[in-house]
C-alpha cells in the first residue's frame, strides 16, 4: 500500500487483495504482542508449547497431532518435501490456488490438474485421475481464487473411495467464514489415522496475516514427519503469542464473520444489479467477471488508489478476485469499479465511432 502511494501520489489507497481482514487483529492479540515485546532478544520456543496446548484443547486433538508453520504456506511446502518426489504424482483443481502447483514443481513431482466444475472441485474426476503414482491430492475447500466449496459428505464419500496410501491435503484458510453446515469435519478421520492434513491459519479471520502463522492437524506419525522437516523457530515469538490470544478472543471472530457476511451479501446484490456475473462465495472474497480485460480494470482501479487482484495467471482473463472489506470499504470499490467500467465502455464507443484509428 505504502509503495502505491509513493508511485502514483494517492493518500489512503485501499487493499482488496489479499482477503486480510479489515478489521485487523484481536485486541486481546495486539495486548499479548505489546506484553512479549521484551521477550524478543530470545529464540522463540521450537515446539510452539503453550500454543500446542491451546490448540489442542480448542480442536479436541492430541498435541502430537498438530504442526504450526510460518503461514499455512510453508505446511503445504513441507508436505510436498516429506512426501513427493521425481516419478510421484499429485492432483489438485485448476483453477486453485498457485501454490499447490509451485512447490510440486519445486520437488519434481508429476502434477495432474482436473478442470472446476462450475468453478467448484469436481471430486468425482479428481478420483477418476487418481493413478498407482498418486501420492498426494490437494483440495482447496473454500477454493482460492473461486470462493466456493463442496459439501461435508461429497468431502466424506470422496475420502472413503480415495485409495488408503493418498494423501489428502485439505487447505481450509477460509474455514471460518463458512456457514457451519458446510464445514467437512476432518478431525474425525484424522483421529481414525487417515492420511488427511487439515491446513488452517491465523492470516485470515484472525487478522494476523503479518505475523505469518498457520497449523496442520494430522495422524501423529504425519504430523512428527513435518516437524522433522521444518525449520527450527520457523514460528516466531509474536506470532505464537497473538495466535493463543486470538484464539480465546470468540467475540472479534463472531464480529469478523458477521461483517463478511454482511458485506458479501451486499457487494454480490450490487454486483447483481451492474449486470455483473460473480460466483457465489462463502468465502471473504469475490471472484467478478468483469467482462473485459481484468488487468486493465485492476490497473485502472489502481490509478483511483483501490488494489484488487486480476485472475489472468488462474486462467481467468477477464476475472478480478475482490476482497470483502468494511461497508465504506466496499462502496468504495463498487463506485470505483463502476467508474473504471463506464470509462472503459466509453473508450470502445469512442472506438468504434472512429473506425479504432489512433491518430483520431
């Protein structure tokens, strides 16, 4: 935000594209860092101990079956090194989240990507795709960049016909923000000693994206295996103190959620009454069709001081993926976004009226 203003001279430029969240952290976790600050010239604990203990009273799991990271980023990148190698095969949705590609390739490893079915997993073809080779299946539920997800028992019945030796890696970073009856329990088969890793974090509905911690639930031998593999203090000082904070703070979460919800219902009426398509989400962000080039819409609400994300490098050129802010916030980027797109639609009558010669 800082080095947009400094470029193009704005004053409060507004960030709608990394799906933080505009209410920013818990007090209860600001107190906590303002509290350990004196604490800093230390290593952080290794174990994440007092975090650990928290956690695993709050998910009804044992300690060994947890594994905390620097963001929920690196889980997926210490999966894929203890698991996958050359000659290994994984699977995951395309369009889905850039990461899961990056860090296959990283190994080595051969990847099948199955085509969304109405911008949703198709769970069905993805085990249609499952080969001798596959080792690890990623499934993004809510998927990043379409903000949609598949049911508890599609989630269920895939799990039961998935051959017992797969992996499945289940990212649930926006798992707080959907409605309860559509969250999959994983625990469940976790405890049964499935190969599933559950990926959430504390980036999102807990505000602490700048801190970059996140956690895996898994068996306990998966989970020992990534801590094997991780690096020591990958999860600092601050950030395990915030997360426990956060963790207790059950009224800024309720208050966080229910100002998403609000705020997608809104934004996705008036998107509606632009005429413009949008996949539903349950999710704090919108995937838009804005009907033209999506990054010429995102470099034009850029120059009015308003970040959204293009969706061209997902296989979505005319798409932008718009982070649900605060009431102001939305507003804000709705008439920004309207304006951009009258502007746009003037340029081709412009356009068109002189026969699209440029020295007119």
């Amino acid at each position: 935000m800082e080095e947009v203003e400094r470029e193009l001279g704005l004053d409060e430029v507004l960030k709608l594209a990394s799906n933080e969240n505009p209410l920013g952290p818990s007090p209860s976790a600001l107190q906590a860092i303002r509290e350990t600050l004196q604490e800093i010239h230390r290593y952080p604990d290794g174990g994440c101990h007092s975090l650990r203990q928290r956690l695993s009273q709050h998910l009804g799991m044992s300690p060994e079956e947890l594994c905390f990271g620097n963001g929920s980023n690196e889980l997926l990148e210490l999966v894929t090194r203890a698991f996958l190698g050359p000659g290994d095969e994984a699977i995951m949705g395309h369009p889905a989240f850039v990461v899961y590609r990056s860090v296959c390739q990283a190994v080595g490893c051969d990847i099948r990507e199955v085509p969304l079915k109405d911008f949703t997993h198709d769970l069905p073809r993805m085990l249609q795709a499952v080969t001798a080779r596959t080792k690890l299946v990623f499934l993004g539920n809510p998927n990043n960049p379409t903000g949609t997800c598949v049911s508890p028992t599609d989630v269920h019945d895939f799990l039961q016909e998935l051959p017992e030796n797969v992996i499945l890696v289940v990212d649930e970073a926006y798992r707080e923000y959907v409605p309860r009856d559509l969250q999959p329990d994983l625990l469940r088969p976790i405890r049964d000693g499935r190969y599933v890793l559950a990926l959430r974090t504390f980036s999102k509905a807990y505000g602490l994206a700048g801190l970059r911690i996140g956690y895996g639930v898994a068996p306990a031998a998966m989970a020992n295996i990534l801590n094997r593999v991780r690096q020591p203090f990958n999860v600092n000082t601050l950030a395990q103190k915030a997360a426990a904070a956060a963790l207790d703070d059950t009224a800024h979460l309720k208050e966080t959620v229910r100002i998403t919800e609000g705020g997608r219902r809104s934004l996705q009426a008036r998107l509606g009454e632009m005429g413009l398509s949008y996949t539903p989400s349950v999710t704090n962000f919108i995937l838009v069709d804005v009907g033209v080039e999506g990054r010429a819409v995102a470099h034009a609400l850029l120059r009015k001081g308003i970040i959204v994300r293009s969706m061209e490098v997902y296989g979505l050129p005319t798409h932008i993926r718009v982070t649900i802010g605060t009431p102001q916030e939305n507003a804000r980027a709705l008439k920004g976004l309207g304006d951009v797109l009258d502007e746009v639609e003037a340029a081709v009558r412009s356009s068109d009226s002189t026969g699209g010669r440029s020295d007119q």
